[in-house]
C-alpha cells in the first residue's frame, strides 16, 4: 500500500493542490495527515473541502484544537494569534464543529504505524534534536510515528537523523530502517527548513520505502491573497523563503 502522508497544511490550498497533483502522477491509495490543517493562511475552507474529498484521515494539530474553539491561543505569537481571530471568523460553525471533532493522536493507522501531531505524549511538543527523539523512541508504540508540528521533512532514529537531499526531480529516498523511527514529512502550506517548496511523503509500506517530495507551487498568488484578507505581512513574507 501508498500512503500519502501530509501535515501542517496550514490553511494553503495553492500548495496542496500542486502537492496532491504530484502525488497523483506518484501514485498512492490513501492519504493520512498529521493536522494543522489551518492556520496562518488564507483558505481554511479550502483546505478542509479538499481534505474531505481526499477521505483523509486526519488528527487535530494545536492550531486546529485553538481555532475550533475548544482551547485559546494563549502560547500563540502576535501574528499567529491574529490568524486565529482570522480564521475563526471566516470558518462557517460546521466546519468550526468538523474541527473540533477531529481525533486527538497518537492514532495507529496500521499495526506498524501512528500518526501524532507533535509527539506520543504531547500535541504541542517539539521533537527537534535527537535527544528529543530519543526520548519518544524510548517510549513504546509502533515502528513508525509519523509526526508534524516543527514543519521540518526528516527521519529519526536511535542513531542517527536524516534530512532528505532531494534529486532535480524533488524527490529523495530512504529505505525504511529496521530500527524505530519519527518521521516528518515536513509542511505543505509552510515549510521551515530554508526550502519554500511544498514538503510530503510518500510511505511505500510494500516496497519499504520512504519517498520524500518537494513541489513548487504559485507562492505569489497565495500571498496576494494573504495580503487581501489583511493577515499579517509577517506571514506572507516568509512563504518565499521557507523560514
Ligand atoms: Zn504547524
């Protein structure tokens, strides 16, 4: 099976469009997603069609849990606060209500992997050096915890972390390691790694593949309609360069 595994779409449907057109020509059967699914960007509604129309399964992340209503932006920055007041009021209740009903992860989708939002034991954790890794591999779940929430693509192991060096095509491939492993497959609608392409993978569990992708898409028109809706120019200016 080929699961297209996505996170922190973050309310860009500019960029999941051109994400889930390249995985169409990839290939792939389902598709699973490690939430914030809005936030910061100009099309939460959107975003949260396409998704439904993918019959993605989905897991809450902390922007999606604070938009929805069920908790307050309290640790949010100026401008991301500003996008919470935004979004909420552009999203219709039921969409407000499809928010707050999303699972809450670790959810296991098949018996060798889960998805969480920032770790196993906490939404809103950051796993971002090893040894913030190793204190999630130490804990017992599945092979593979599929993860989010830094927007950063990579793979962790006990030993080692690897970030995907992509070919001219976009994409980079590892061979899935026998060990536990965290994998991100980085931010569709904001990555932060320094590469503004749209981040997603492709978790090929016959081949034992992982098959990371990188996707160029119109970053201008999304922060022209940024612009329009008045969010805060701190995040539109930051889509070019991926930081
Ligand atoms: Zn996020």
């Amino acid at each position: 099976m080929r699961y297209l595994v996505l996170s922190d779409i973050h309310s860009n449907i500019e960029a999941l469009e051109a994400s889930v057109r390249r995985a169409k020509e990839a290939g792939y059967e389902q598709v699973v997603c490690c939430g914030d699914v809005v936030g910061y960007g100009p099309s939460p509604v959107e975003v949260m069609d396409m998704l439904q129309e993918l019959q993605a399964t989905i897991i809450r992340g902390n922007h999606d849990r604070v938009i929805s209503g069920l908790d307050e932006p309290t640790h949010f920055n100026v401008a991301a606060r500003r996008a919470v007041d935004w979004t909420r009021q552009q999203l219709p209740v039921e969409y407000q209500h499809r928010l707050a009903e999303l699972r809450v992860g670790p959810l296991t989708v098949t018996e060798k992997a889960r998805l969480v939002h920032g770790s196993a034991r906490d939404e809103d954790e950051y796993v971002v050096t090893q040894h913030d890794a190793l204190v999630n591999l130490g804990l017992s779940g599945p092979q593979i915890t599929f993860f989010g929430h830094t927007h950063e693509p990579g793979v962790f192991t006990r030993t080692l972390y690897w970030r995907p060096s992509y070919e001219s095509d976009g994409t980079a491939r590892l061979r899935i390691p026998s060990d536990k492993v965290l994998v991100n497959p980085g931010s569709i609608g904001q990555p932060r790694d320094g590469d503004p392409r749209a981040s997603f993978l492709i978790w090929d569990d016959t081949e034992e593949l992982f098959e990371f992708h990188r996707v160029e898409y119109d970053v201008a028109s999304t922060q022209a309609r940024m612009r329009e809706a008045q969010l805060p120019e701190f995040l539109a200016s930051r889509l070019i360069f991926g930081r």
